[in-house]
C-alpha cells in the first residue's frame, strides 16, 4: 500500500491544498485547519449550512494566509499577534470552547462579502481539545486543530472505486475523492480494508499512526467542491451499502504519535494482518 495523495484544508471548510510532501504534528498535518470561519456566537460556520465556502482558496504564506475568491479581490491576512483570544466552538452541540485570536476587520469583511452573512475568521495559535473526554469510543485527544473529531483523514481508492460502482448500479454518476475532503489518500488496499484497522497500529512512510475508527459522513458529501451545488449522493447510496451502527461510514480517522514527515509515495502498513470485512 502506498501514499498517494496529501491534501490541506488551510481553513475549515474550505478549499483543498495538495502537497508531494508535509510535516505532521500529533494535532494534525501542518497548516491544516488552523483557521476557522465562526459566526456571531463564535461557533463553526461549515458547509452543512454555507456551501459558498467553496468559492474560498487560502493560500498559506510564512505568517499567514492569501485569500482568494471569484469576484473579490485578493486579501493577504496575517497570523494574528497581540491580540486578545475569543472563545470559540467547531460546532453548536460542542460543550467545550477553545481560544482562537480574531484575524481583524479586513478579512472579516472580505469573507462577509463572499459568504453573504456576518462571519469572523479566527486562528487556532495552540492546538486544544475541543471534544469532551469520553464523547468518542477512540479518545482525539488534548491537542486537535478545527478538524471536526480527529486531526487526520485517510481514505482508500479502492473503497472510493467500490462506492463508484455502487452508484453508477443505482443510475448516478461516481463522485471524486474530494467530496470526502480526505488529509491522506492510499492505493493498493483493498475496499473497505480500513474498518479492520480501527484500534490499531498504522506507519505511513516513517510516522506512526492510531487508528481510530470509522468516520461518520455527513451533507458535505453532497456538495460539489467546485460549485457548491448539493445533490442526495453519495450519501443515499451509503445508507443502502455502509449503514453500519446507525451510520454512514467511509474512511478512517487516525491520530498522529508523533512529529515527522510525510510523502506522497510513502509505503502505508497497518499493524498486523488485516482481513477486508466488505461492505457489512
């Protein structure tokens, strides 16, 4: 099994960056989801509720972000420093806040314009929890950028090609990776080989992993990442295929267990042998 994609999501819910390579920290890839747009309470705006927040690419700089958006001209936005922190929550059912500095006026403004509502961008300087122990079977931990549970994604091709035939059987068209906004990407496993790793031991190039479970897919998956359109799949077709414990299962959440490096190509080994369970 092999490594062969990498992606970022510089802020929440926004566009994708690709990587050859990238570091990793136990709370998540480097740059990934340190940013967040929040509304006036100081919670999660994401694209359950504002599919406009594909229009948003951020490109990640030395010190802070490019925003860019059709439309609107570009807006450099710098890591916020001196500046008091505000309280703030990935998601309305969350009990526990976490401190983020507000990016200022500027970029408040610019994203307000592109989104069509009243948001703030706020920057995660220090990695929190933001989930309460207990809420998970797998504990993310204490430290966890704005990813809504775990610091990683990894999804699986062959998974991704399985869901595609299940779908063009029920007359829709295979939808691509993105819509499942995946970190790490792996080819050479076999479909759904991922629900046996749940538990366990992973080692991706020279950095160890837990794994730790399935991930639960919500409306996102049915939102174009380009256009933002919605439609009902993939998610009718998981409800007939990966229904499993009351919900609709595709990819595998992992936690970072240590500092390192990763690269596209990388070999991928789980610990163990693992036996593929198919669709359940």
């Amino acid at each position: 099994m092999r490594l062969t994609e990498i992606s970022t999501y510089p802020i929440k819910g926004c566009q994708r960056i690709g990587h050859a390579e990238v570091g990793v920290a136990p709370w998540g890839l480097d740059g990934d989801r340190r940013w967040m747009v929040v509304d006036a309470e100081g919670v999660g705006v994401t694209q359950r509720e504002v599919t406009a927040l594909v229009r948003v690419h951020a490109r990640p700089g030395p010190d802070g972000l490019l925003l860019r958006a059709d439309g609107q001209p570009d807006l450099p936005v710098a890591e916020p420093v001196g500046v008091d922190p505000v309280p703030v929550r990935t998601f309305r059912r969350r009990l526990l806040r976490v401190d983020a500095l507000p990016a200022g006026p500027a970029a408040d403004a610019w994203l307000s314009a592109v989104l069509d509502r009243p948001v703030r961008l706020v920057w995660l300087a220090e990695p929190a929890r933001h989930i309460e122990p207990g809420r998970k079977k797998h504990d993310p931990g204490d430290r966890v950028s704005f990813a809504d549970a775990y610091p990683v994604l990894l999804t699986s091709t062959a998974s991704l090609a399985a869901l595609g035939e299940w779908l063009t059987a029920a007359g829709a068209d295979p939808v691509p990776m993105a819509r499942f906004r995946p970190n790490l990407v792996v080819d050479g496993a076999p479909a759904w080989a991922e629900d046996d790793w749940e538990g366990r031991g992973l080692r991706i190039g020279g950095v160890a992993f837990r794994a730790a479970g399935p991930s639960a897919r919500c409306l996102v998956t049915t939102t174009d990442q380009e256009t933002g359109v919605r439609g009902r799949e993939p998610l009718r077709t998981l409800a007939r295929h990966r229904n499993i414990g009351r919900q609709l299962l595709f990819g595998l959440n992992v936690v970072p267990l240590e500092f390192g490096r990763l690269t596209v190509g990388d070999r991928v080994e789980p610990a163990g042998r693992a036996t593929p369970s198919g669709s359940r």
